[in-house]
C-alpha cells in the first residue's frame, strides 16, 4: 500500500511540466477584443446588430432549422407568456418594491431586467439602460395592440422582440468561455466550438476550440445552479445545473447536457424539454398496476381497486425545473 | 407571477419557477429519484367491472387551467369475481 501511494505521489508531481510544455494558446484574449468592447448597445437594432448571426445560415442550414423550432430562437418573446412576464415582473414586482428605483416601465434599467435578462438575453449586459427601457416599452406596445386589435403593430412589436434572442452567437462567442481570466475572454469575429483553425466567414474569419463547448458547465451558465443571489433582488428560475450536479452526478450519472439535450434526443439545435416527444420518453419512467380484491371488514364485503402509481426520474436534473 | 413574491423567511415560500430564491426547500423529484403512491378506490355498490385511467400530469403553472400537459397515462379494465361470499 504504502509504495504504490509514493508512485502515485511522483506521476503527480511529473505530470504538470509535461502538460505545461504541449499546452495551446488560450482560445480567448484580452476584455478589449470582445465584441461589446468597443461600445454599448443604445437601442434594440443596435443589440441585434452587435450579435447577428444571420449570416451564420448560409452554411449552418440544418443546425439553423432546429435552433428555429427553439424557444432559444425566442428568449425574450417566447410563446408571448415570457414578453408578458416581463411586464407582470415591472407591475408585481420592480414598482411594488420601494428600494428598486422603479415605479413605471420609463424608470427601468439593464440592472432592474437582469434578474430574467442573465437568461433569457445574457448579452443585455452589453446595452445601456435605453435598451431596457426601449424593451419595456415595445412589450407594453405589444400588449395594448393585443387589446386594441391591432395586428400591424402587433406584428411590428412581435417581430423586434424575436429579434432579441440566445442565437449562435451567444453560445458560440459570448458564452462560449465562462472562466475569462484563465482562458481569456471571447474575441470578436472568432467562432468558438470544437475546433481551431480559419473560418470560411467575412464576419467570423477565425474558428477557436472552446474549452466548455460540449461541457454541462456551458448550459449551466443559464439552466442555473440556483438559488443564484448575486442580485440587488435576487430571482431564480433555473435550478437545473445545481441539480445535475449535486443528485444526478453524484449519484452515478454521466451524460452531459449536451448529450441528452442534443445527441441522445435527435434534436440537435432544437433543444427542448417536456414538450418534445424525444425528452418526454426519456425523462420519466412511469409505471401503475391496478388488481381488483374483495376487502371483508366484519360483516360487510366491498370491492376495491388496488392501484399502485411510481414514478422515477431519468433526467439529468430535477424535475420540474429549467 | 414573474419574481418571487416569498423570500425564504420563516415558514413562507412560494411554487414555481420564479419562487425559487426564495426556496426554504426544494420538493421537486430528483434525478433517478422514485417517487409511489398507493390507491384503493371502492367499487359502487353493484358494480363488478371497472375502469381506471391514470394521468400524469405536467402543470408548469400549478394549475388545469394554465397550460397543462398530459405526460403519462394507464388505463385498465379492473373486475372482481362474481362468485364467492
């Protein structure tokens, strides 16, 4: 027992200088060379310019197609319950709290959004309080051409809140590398995904390997570890991550994220959840037997059904959750 | 309700997603976690054949009324003997 731990001990401490030398160059750089680097975002279109991806298409069809069928494609405006969330969140919450600085959709700022912004639109962070405050005001648009019926405006406002969304820019640059100070942080015009090299790309000539692409920690980054309390007003939606790690993992569980989400479930960029045929099946083990039986309680005889219900969870996390 | 309107104090805390930094704690069912429950429902009075459906379901916000999402079901035809005493 003894020798085996001092051989142990020295491939320990032989190891590091071997994988020093043959380590790559990090595939970020400096804060200055992000894409929000240069300026914030003043309004929506500005945003939507700031992390376009449209052109991302014309060689991605397939991995487009799927992103579409999303609710990543989507974030903000989702089925329209998440725009309309945004402003119960204003009335319920941000202009009943005295200290939030907040009393109607005009006094709002990036910081009062964050609390669902940090998921459903991360890069919100690289607007100025104008584009908050344009956001509030294109859902309370939306919501009174609802009422009013009016489809033009209606269609006009839906349109520029689909615009704002988790596109491949978000995973694929700004959230691509979470711990900026030892991997640098993501460069403008570089792509970031399994591989290094040049890109076919006007606007993205530069591929680099991105050290969480295919990590669970990558999709954690939203489908939160939770309760997150980082906030002035903490909320939470997403406890996901801190599930997967703390129930799933430790008890065995293997599969990335990305594995279910993605591969396993045929999805590709349409990663979805309950929903979806593929992750409903996959999700849940769900068994019932039922058997008839006489019960003879003194004199009297009834019939019951006995009815035995389990379910299991085969998640990766928590269920419910996000 | 789109943030939490309980804060993890004392005895109170809300259901749902935007409840969850108020948490106190969390009564979701967990990875590779079982969760069973056992019925006995008597037959009607006369009646020797019945039918059981079982439904699951997903109610993202709490109630039938709000986006409800049917995610498993059973059904069986359950009969007793119609002899004996």
């Amino acid at each position: 027992m003894k020798l085996t731990f001092m051989l142990v001990l020295a491939a320990l401490v032989l190891t590091p200088a071997a994988g020093f030398a043959a380590e790559a160059a990090p595939p970020g750089g400096p804060a200055k060379g992000q894409i929000a680097a240069k300026k914030k975002a003043k309004t929506i279109a500005e945003l939507v310019a700031m992390y376009d991806s449209s052109s991302c298409v014309e060689c991605h069809e397939e991995a487009h197609q799927q992103w579409e069928n999303s609710v990543h494609s989507r974030s903000i405006y989702g089925t329209g319950r998440t725009a309309a969330t945004f402003r119960t969140a204003l009335v319920n919450g941000l202009a009943e709290w005295p200290f939030s600085g907040v009393k109607g959709p005009g006094d709002v700022k990036v910081e009062h959004l964050m609390g669902c912004a940090k998921c459903h639109l991360p890069q919100l962070a690289d607007a100025t309080d104008a584009v908050a405050k344009e956001i509030m005001a294109s859902i309370y648009s939306w919501q009174t051409a609802i009422r009013k019926q009016d489809s033009a405006t209606f269609e006009k406002e839906q349109a520029k809140l689909k615009g704002l969304n988790i596109n491949c820019l978000v995973c694929h640059n700004r959230q691509a590398i979470v711990h900026k100070w030892t991997d640098g942080y993501p460069q403008a015009g570089v792509v970031y995904g399994s591989m290094d090299g040049e890109h076919p790309s006007d606007k993205f000539p530069k591929m680099a390997r991105s050290p969480i692409m295919g990590e669970s920690i990558l999709c954690g980054q939203c489908h939160g570890l939770g309760p997150n309390l980082e906030l002035d007003n903490p909320t939470q939606c997403a406890t996901a991550y801190g599930s997967y790690l703390w129930y799933y993992r430790a008890e065995g569980g293997k599969e990335t994220c990305q594995e279910c989400h993605m591969r396993k479930s045929g999805l590709g960029h349409d990663m979805q959840s309950y929903r979806s045929e593929a992750m409903n099946k996959m999700a849940l083990d769900f068994e019932a037997k039922a058997d008839g039986l006489y019960w003879r309680d003194g004199s009297q005889v009834r019939p019951y059904v006995s009815l035995a219900v389990a379910m299991t969870n085969r998640a990766g996390h928590v269920i419910p959750d996000g | 309700m789109p943030v939490p309107q309980q804060f993890a104090r004392g005895d109170r805390m809300g259901r749902g997603p935007y409840e969850k930094s108020g948490l106190i704690e969390e009564s979701g069912l967990h990875p590779g976690k079982t969760k069973k429950e056992h019925f006995q429902i008597f037959f009607p009075e006369e009646v020797k054949d019945l039918d059981v459906h079982v439904q699951l379901w997903y109610l993202p916000y709490g109630t039938m009324q709000s986006d409800p999402f049917l995610w498993r079901e059973y059904k069986k035809s359950v009969s007793i003997s119609k002899e004996g005493k």
